[in-house]
C-alpha cells in the first residue's frame, strides 16, 4: 500500500493493479486518482503529459490496442469513472520474458481500480456495460506519428473478450495481425 492505493502486482513487470481507497462520510466521498509520490513507488518516474477522457456508449465495444513508439513510449493510468471494462494490456517489449503475454482486468466504478500500464504495453478494453466513462493519465503527449497498434481480434493474442467483440474503429479492425517477424520494441 502506498499513500491511498493498495497494489497488486501482476505476472507482467511494471504493470500494476492499483485499488483506490475511498473515504467516504454522510456528504459523500473523495478517492484519489493520481498521487505523484506514490506512483513513484510503484514506477511511475514521469510527471503526467496528457489527461485524457473516453466515453463508450455500447456494451459490448472494444478498443485498441494502442502504444506509443519511441521516443513518445509512454506509461498509461487507467481508471473507470462510470460504467465497467474490461481492460487489457499486452507485454510488446522486446526481450521482455512476458513478450506478448497478456493482463486483463475489470475496471469499474464499483470496484475501484485503476491499471497502472508502464512503457512498452500496449492497451485496449472490452465496455461491458453501455455508457462507460475511462480516465487516462499519459506520462508523455501524444504525437500521431509514432502512435502503434494491434488488432484486437488477433488470433496470437489469444484474448477472450466476455462479449462478442462489436463496434471496433477502421483503425483498430486494420491493425495488422502479428507474424513471426513481429519482434516489437524497445522502450
């Protein structure tokens, strides 16, 4: 536990299961998203470059898998405001003994978890309620021309989405399949 959040970690380096603690009294209650001491603590080095919001209205949606190249790699804190996820982060570091392994999570505003995504990962969700509201924080900006991606349907990924897989974006339905060359990178 550090500060607010309660960490677990996961078969994958660097990617953490982050469990927000709420305060609450008759008013209400406070949980805090991002605490730049303790994600220290947990390998978050890099102040934050970008906040991001996603709002999906389906059930059943997926998106991603998106990353960022070098020199743009970047980590990703994933939280679910509204609704429940499914998230995923695929391992895509090369060398890394996780290469091309997978993590998955639900994220929801219930359960009160965040994925903490360092460099090298790439990341997607499954929405499995309608009107899901996402929270990123990005340790570095977003820049189109070293942006990647992976096809979420990929058969070597080996994701079993809980919903038949609706909705995706032309980008991410064109995301190559990976081959045999695919060695991914270093961040």
């Amino acid at each position: 536990m550090s500060g607010r959040f309660q960490a677990s970690r996961t078969p994958i380096d660097g990617l953490i299961l982050l469990k927000r603690q709420r305060l609450a009294d008759a008013r209400g209650h406070l949980s805090r998203l991002f605490d730049a001491e303790g994600m220290a603590g947990f390998g978050w080095n890099a102040g934050i470059a970008q906040v991001n919001e996603t709002v999906t209205m389906a059930k059943g949606t997926v998106r991603g898998f998106h990353f960022q190249r070098p020199p743009y790699a970047e980590a990703k804190l994933v939280t679910c405001l509204r609704g429940a996820v499914l998230d995923v982060a695929v391992d895509i570091r090369k060398g890394s003994p996780t290469f091309l392994w997978h993590y998955a999570a639900e994220l929801s505003e219930e359960n009160m978890q965040s994925l903490l995504i360092p460099e090298g990962l790439a990341h997607g969700f499954q929405a499995l309620t309608d009107d899901v509201q996402l929270l990123y924080a990005h340790s570095a900006p977003y820049r189109a021309e070293v942006e990647g991606g992976l096809n979420p349907l990929d058969p070597t990924l080996n994701i079993s989405w809980p919903l038949p897989a609706e909705h995706l974006s032309p980008r991410d339905q064109n995301h190559p399949l990976i081959d045999a060359r695919y060695e991914g990178f270093a961040p």
